[in-house]
C-alpha cells in the first residue's frame, strides 16, 4: 500500500469530518417536528368532536358587567358552539357539569339536525360555525344542506364558582348529550380585555430584532 503524503492526509481528515458534521446534522433534523405542524386556529376556546357534534370556542367568559364574577360564590358566563353535523338525527344537551361550581343554568337546549346553538356573545361564533361546516359529515352529499347558522345565543351560566377560578387557568367541565353521552374537556377562562399599551420614547421597537 502507497502510504500518502501528509498534505494529501489532512485534505482526506477533512473531507472525512465534513461528511460527518453532514450526517451529524442531517440525523438531528430527522424526525423533528414544525412549528407550523401543532398549530391550531387562534380562538380562545377548546374543540372536541363528540360524533356528529363539534363543540368549539368552549370557554369561560370573562366578566363585563357587575352582574358576573369569577371570583369564589359569583356567576359567569360559559361561551361555546355546538354544530350538529347529522342531516337526519338531533341530539339534546342535557345538562353541563363542573366541580368549580355549584351549578349551571340553561344547560338544556336542543340540537337538531343540520344546525348549530351558541351559547355566550362572541365575535368567532360565526366564523366558527362556518368553519365547522367545511368539516367532512357522515353520509353526506352534494344535496345535503349546510348548518344554519345559529339565531339564538342562548345564556348560560356557572354559578355559586369555587376556589380556582382565575384567568388563564382551565378548569375541566362535562356536556351530556342525549345521544353523543358525556364529553369532558379543559375549559380555559377568558384572561380579560386587552389593555392599551404605554409606549413613550424609551420604549423597544415593536418586531425590533433582538
């Protein structure tokens, strides 16, 4: 064997740590996940699909008025969506269920087929609804009909909260359905109005690269 020569030795040495910082760095990128790939629509609100049922935007809505608090023995408003996306079969809410509070009122609304109720004033229920209804439904068709959108925003409440209540926490709350049976999820409370920013003369420049 022709033994090389020392320069021919150190172009090999690094050619050869080259290929290996490529393989080092190609296997870090394999199997990572985007940031792009976990994004959700920007709502306030948690989803879950019960069946033919999907329950947007579900949240606790943050007071704005005298007559609710989230404080320990007030009352707040439960904001969500619920479209049903059978053509032929209703469903019945019968009831909604937490242990941060004593009870909920007006929890009983009918859910008919091909069409949507919404609980709590919100700007997103309309979008949402109509999000909703680009979703794929079973048996459907060309000719099946879209959900209406809903009317009536019906109101309802958490009364008598708990301890636990705050914002930017989330609390775990249960719909019972008629058919679709109980669906539990982690409600997020409303972390109240954005404030209007103080800026003055000593403040960063907002998208400053840092």
């Amino acid at each position: 064997m022709t033994a090389l020569k020392a320069p021919t030795r150190r172009v090999v040495t690094a050619l050869a740590l080259a290929a290996g910082a490529a393989l080092t760095m190609s296997a870090c990128s394999a199997g990572q996940i985007t940031q792009t790939s976990t994004q959700v629509a920007a709502i306030n609100g948690s989803n879950v699909d019960a069946g033919s049922l999907a329950l947007r935007n579900v949240h606790v809505i943050y007071p704005d008025s005298e007559e609710y608090s989230i404080e320990p023995g007030g009352t707040a408003q439960l904001g969500f969506t619920i479209v049903n996306l059978d053509p032929y079969v209703g469903d019945q809410l019968t009831g909604i269920s937490t242990d941060f509070a004593a009870s909920v009122t007006g929890a009983r609304l009918e859910v008919p087929p091909q069409s949507s109720v919404v609980a709590g004033v919100s700007e997103e229920n309309a979008a949402l609804v109509e999000e909703v209804d680009e979703s794929p439904r079973p048996n459907s068709t060309e000719e099946t009909p879209s959900p209406a959108p809903a009317g009536v925003v019906n109101n309802v409440e958490l009364v008598n909260l708990s301890e636990g209540v705050r914002p930017g926490l989330t609390i775990p709350v249960t719909f019972t359905f008629a058919e679709a049976g109980d669906v539990t999820l982690s409600v997020p409370i409303d972390a109240g109005p954005e404030l209007p920013r103080d800026e003055s003369e000593l403040s960063p420049i907002v998208g400053e690269a840092h």
